[in-house]
C-alpha cells in the first residue's frame, strides 16, 4: 500500500485554525496555495521561514501558516521584518499583506525597505480594497471604481506598484493575478531563492466588496476578467503597466538587476574603514 | 550572569549621560538598536553607530520612529536584546508600538531623553513631561516599567537594570532620561564585566508540541522563544489565547490584560528602586525623580542648614508607582513637596496614594530649565510657615 500524497498546502498551513475568514472566491487563498508550492519547490525549510503580516484581509495570512509567523500593526510588517530578517540572516523572510497595508499606511516603509534592499520578499495582494474594514478606496483603487469611501467613484490618481518598487531598486518585480497560478508559484519559487528585496504584486478579487459595489460579478466573473484581458509581457517597462478600471493587465516577470544587499553593503563599507576590526553582526545566526 | 568582558569598557570615564546610556546599554547585552535622529537623544545612537560595528552589533537609522520602534521588536523575536532610542514627538509616534509590546509580552527598552512639549516645543531644553504617556499613551489596558537616572553614572546602571527587567517581565521598559541629564558631563565608573549583573535571555525548554507561548508553566511570567526553534510560534496584537491564536471574546480579552497588568503590579516590590533620607518625623519630604533628584538633595541640604527638617525621596522607579510607600508617608512625614519638570503628573500620583492624609504641594514648571533650588527652598519654606 503506498501513502497517500501529502498535499503540500496543507503542510503549510495551522490545520487546528480552519476554516479561515475569508470569503468564497476570494483570492488571497489562491495565493496562499500558490506560495506553499513555491516553498516547496524552493527547497526552503519550514524552520528557516518567518512570516510577518500587518492588518486586513491578508494580513491574515501571517496566522494561517505553520511556520514562526508574527501578525503585527497596520502597515509596520516590513519594518518588524528589517529588524527580525538582519538579526537572523539564516532564514528567509516573507512579508505577506494587502495594498491598503503595504502602499498606503505602509508605503514609506515599503520604499525604504526596497531602497535599502533588505533581504526580504514582499508579497502584496491587491484586490483594489480595504475589505477587512468594508470596502473603502486604496492607493491602487483604479480611477472611477466605486469604494465605500468613493460613493461616486474614485477619483484619485493610483500607485503603478511594479513602477514604484522598481524605481526604488527592487531586485526582482512580478506581478500576476490569482488566475495565473503556476505562474505566480514560479515567480514566488524565484523570489524566494534570491537575497535582497524582492516584491510580487498579486492581483487578487474581492467578490463581497470591491466586485459587488461595481456590479462586476462573482469570483469566476473576475477569474473570466483576468483570463480574457491580462496580457503576459515579461520585462515590460514598470511605467507602462498601470491598471487602469476593468482595463487589460499588464502581467509578468518586470524587473530582475543584481544589487548587493543592506547586509552586503554594510559589510563591504566597514570592512573597507575598519579592517580587521570589523565585528559582523550576526544575530542569532 | 557577567556582563561580557570582552565588550565592556571598564575604566574611569568623563563622559555624558548619553554616551554612558549607549556604554550601558552594550553592557546589558545589547546588540542592535533601530533610531531616527531626534534631539536630545542622538548623541546615544551617534555613539552605537560607531561602537557596533566594532563588537557585532548592529544600529539600523529608519526612516521615522514608528518604524524604529517596530523594527527593534523584529531583532528580540529573533532572539536577540535591543532597544530604540527617541525624545518626545518620537516617543508619542511610537505608542502604536508600545501597545504592541505589551501585548506581545516582547522585551522591549524605550530609551527616552526627555524635552519639552506639546509637539515640537522645546527641543533642546529639558523637561519631564513624558510621565504620563509612557503609563497611558498607547490605547487599552497594560502595564509598564518606567526608570528615570539622575547622573551619568546612573545612565550606565540603569539602562542595564531596564535591560534586566524586560528579560525579567516581558514588558515595555521606558529609560526615562532628560536633556540635562542626557548632556551633562560627569564621571562615569564602569565596573569590570564581571561586576555587572546581566539576566541573559532564557529560552523554554519545552520541545514543539509540547510549548504554548503565552502558557505560564512555572513561575509568574510566560517562557520566551525565538524564531527558528522549531516552535513554529504565532504572535499577534490580537487578543490571544495561551496558543498565540486570535480570541475574539470579552472573557479572553479579560484574562490576557488582567495578567499584563498584574504581572508588573504584583511585583512592585521587587521593581522598585528608590532613595530615602531623613523622612522620619520630618515636617516636608520632598519627592523627586531624574535631574530634579539632585535639584532636591541640593536644597535639603540648604534647608538644614537653616534648621529645617526636611527629607527627601527620590524615586529611581516612576512605573509601578510604589503606592504602599507613597501612602505611608503619611505616618512619616507632616507634608509632602513634589518637585518636577511639568505641571504635575507624579505629583497627581502622590496625591492619589496618600489619600489627602498629608497636604501635598507641586513645585513644577512646564519645562526648559531645572527647578531652581531657590525657588524649591522657597516653597518648602512657605509650606512649614
């Protein structure tokens, strides 16, 4: 008799805490999925990986997965991860949130740390919505869609993420939609395997607010949305893939440069002016 | 435990309060330090930018103080000892992170070298303004540990006894220096490595499946861990249970904050540090804490030498207030003077614990120099009159 296969996503994941919150058709569980494969595909062992999540729906995350996880405050799970992922440069850190999270109340500490390039792979679902609260108006909500906080439409201007992080000096740019999942699992698996700041844009649905407040249809109705209009261009320039309201999805492998890391330069620099006398800091490695 | 030897400068040193806070502060074991420039207080981070890299440590300069006081907790998870280091408009960006230590039972040092507020203020003048916020400014219920040092001397000592009590309570402990005492030179003796007393971090013992981290097994206080035990741990400023899992629930809610704050109120006695002298049957004490300590001790001595009998207590531990000391002052003395850079916030505390039994005066200015001890003498003699 042979065993049956253990499904690698359920390896991941804090059985005894199911089910989870989020709604059905939701797509930040697509990405979860996603990302557990890409783990195991990386080769990393569960002991070397942290996660740290800040607040709202993918926020979440961070206490769904069996591994040392932190779910810290509303935008601060980047700067947790600077302190945590220098002190122990033997484990890979992940940050896992949400747009409103990392762009809006997170943003400064989301261009620092890509600045910086603290080794870290930054995973952002943008599902153009605070949903945790009900639906108010992101920094990435597309012009003219309908938020709880935009009752007649938005008419802010939105972050291009990938041209953000790029510009920032991020060592590698992806972004997908939780319809292209064996995509998104080998963008995931090639961010994990590399050092430095690495950032993965997920564009996800959110049937019970954003969806619904724009009349757009159910999860599948936002899957057909992905299918039909997203278009691969890999190493597209990062300035021509804003999304705009119901637009075509500009989707791909943007940016990949290599740029030492903040461990590298640091070390570099003192060992330049200090020689000898240069302690690195190693944490508890 | 020692001190590390190979990192403490032992030896005789002319140095200010800042720069004996940094020296302390590396011999409590502390390896990495996140901080945003902010005056009174650069001088410490200045100082541990270029020891660090000498002993293994790391100082990080973020980019605001709400990320610094993040950023440190991210080091203690992963198993280290650190601090962040700030003055007023940082310390007010960073309650957000205070509450989050709290609750997260993170061994976290706020070190704090007060000026003058509200807001911008006073930023190169001393105050003591910051009392308050540091036992309130984050929202909810919880405890904290508030020292405040007098000299130089006592900016090395106790930053190391803040770095103890953290490991000790898992609790925010706030280092609550001031302008004066941050830039006043003094000397400075740091002891041999094996003088000074560490309590090192102690990990649990537990195997995984057998470990919740928030269950208190023996003892008073929950055992730490770090990541890559395989503990496979989960923290959250979510109310919790023993798990670290989100609890959504009043009775949850109560039993996790009622610990926060009993685990630091049942143990005052233990915490607190303070200074006595000549209380008994005198006819004012004077209560003080930080540079004001001294401004006391200075006027008592004048006081005495006209004949007044005057006793002082200056206070080292603000957070726990010692209630059942302040109390019995009452029996001890026939009134009571609180003397302190602000328009009363211990000074409230005093009246609180002491029930009225003993009229209590405030001698408080709203900050930018030191009380003057004339106008301190002045005052005691108006209360005796």
């Amino acid at each position: 008799m042979t065993a049956a296969p253990v499904n690698p996503v359920e390896r991941l994941l804090r059985m005894e805490r199911m089910p989870h919150i989020w709604c059905s058709g939701c797509g930040i569980g697509t990405s979860v999925n996603c990302f557990a494969r890409a783990i195991e595909k990386a080769g990393i062992d569960f002991e070397h990986l942290h996660v740290v999540s800040g607040i709202g729906c993918s926020g979440r995350v961070a206490g769904y997965v069996d591994v040392d996880s932190f779910h810290t405050t509303h935008g601060r799970a980047i700067p947790f991860a600077t302190g945590l992922a220098l002190s122990r440069p033997t484990s890979k850190v992940v940050v896992y949130s949400g747009d409103g999270d990392l762009s809006a109340i997170g943003g400064n500490h989301l261009i620092h740390a890509a600045r910086r390039n603290i080794d870290m792979t930054v995973i952002c679902v943008n599902n153009f919505t605070y949903g945790m609260t009900g639906g108010q108006v992101t920094p990435t909500t597309p012009q003219t869609a309908r938020a709880s906080t935009t009752p007649y439409g938005n008419f802010e201007d939105t972050f291009n993420l990938p041209n953000l992080m790029d510009a920032c000096g991020a060592r590698f740019v992806a972004r997908w939609t939780a319809y292209h999942v064996r995509q998104l699992t080998r963008s995931m698996t090639r961010a994990l395997k590399m050092n430095g700041f690495t950032f993965i844009e997920v564009i996800a649905p959110c049937p019970t607010l954003y969806s619904r407040r724009n009349k757009l249809g159910d999860g599948v109705a936002m899957m057909q949305y992905y299918k039909e209009r997203s278009r691969i261009a890999n190493g597209a320039p990062t300035c021509d893939v804003e999304i705009g309201y119901q637009s075509e999805i500009v989707v791909g492998e943007f940016v990949e440069r290599e740029r030492p890391s903040f461990t590298e330069n640091y070390e570099r620099r003192m060992r330049a002016v200090l020689g000898d006398a240069f302690v690195p800091y190693e944490g508890t490695r | 435990m020692a001190a590390d030897p190979s990192v403490v400068a032992t030896g005789m040193h002319f140095i200010d309060g800042n720069e004996a806070c940094a020296e302390g502060a590396i011999a409590a074991g502390c390896r990495f330090v996140a901080g945003y420039p902010i005056t009174p207080s650069t001088e410490v981070v200045e100082h541990l930018a270029r020891r660090f890299p000498r002993i293994g440590g790391m100082f990080i300069q973020m980019e605001d103080e709400i990320a610094s006081s993040i950023c440190f907790q991210g080091a203690v998870w992963a198993g280290v000892k650190a601090m962040t280091v700030t003055s007023g408009p940082g310390l007010s960006l960073m309650m957000e992170h205070v509450g989050l230590a709290a609750m997260t039972e993170c061994p976290a040092v706020f070190v704090d070298v007060q000026r003058a507020g509200p807001s911008t203020g006073l930023p190169t003048l001393p105050a003591q303004q910051d009392i308050m916020q540091v036992r309130w400014g984050s929202h909810g219920d919880y405890g904290v540990i508030a020292l405040a040092p007098q000299s130089p001397q006592e900016c090395f000592d106790h930053i190391v006894t803040c770095f103890n009590l953290a490991e000790r309570f898992r609790c925010p402990v706030f280092f609550m220096m001031d302008e004066t005492v941050g830039h006043m030179l003094g000397k400075v003796r740091i002891p041999a490595a094996r003088e000074i007393e560490v309590v090192e971090r102690e990990f649990t013992g537990r195997p995984p499946g057998e470990y919740q981290p928030y269950r208190i097994y023996e003892g008073d206080q929950p055992e730490m861990v770090r990541v890559g035990m395989g503990h496979r741990i989960h923290t959250t400023g979510l109310t919790h249970d023993e798990r670290g899992y989100p609890a959504m629930n009043a009775e949850a809610q109560d039993g996790l904050i009622r610990r926060l704050k009993s685990k630091i109120q049942d143990h005052v006695e233990e915490i607190c540090i303070c200074d006595e002298e000549q209380i008994d049957g005198s006819d004012v004490t004077v209560i003080s804490y930080g540079i004001t300590g001294r401004v006391a001790a200075y006027t008592a001595e004048l006081a005495r030498a006209e004949g007044l009998k005057v006793g002082l207590l200056r206070l080292v531990t603000l957070w726990p207030f010692h209630e059942r000391l302040i109390a019995g002052l009452a029996q001890r003395t026939r009134a009571i003077v609180v003397a302190e850079m602000n328009l009363g916030q211990i000074f409230h505390e005093v009246e609180r614990a002491t029930r009225r039994r003993v009229p209590v005066h405030l001698v408080g200015h709203a900050g930018g120099a030191i009380i003057e001890p004339e106008a301190l003498l002045q005052r005691i003699k108006e209360v005796l009159r």
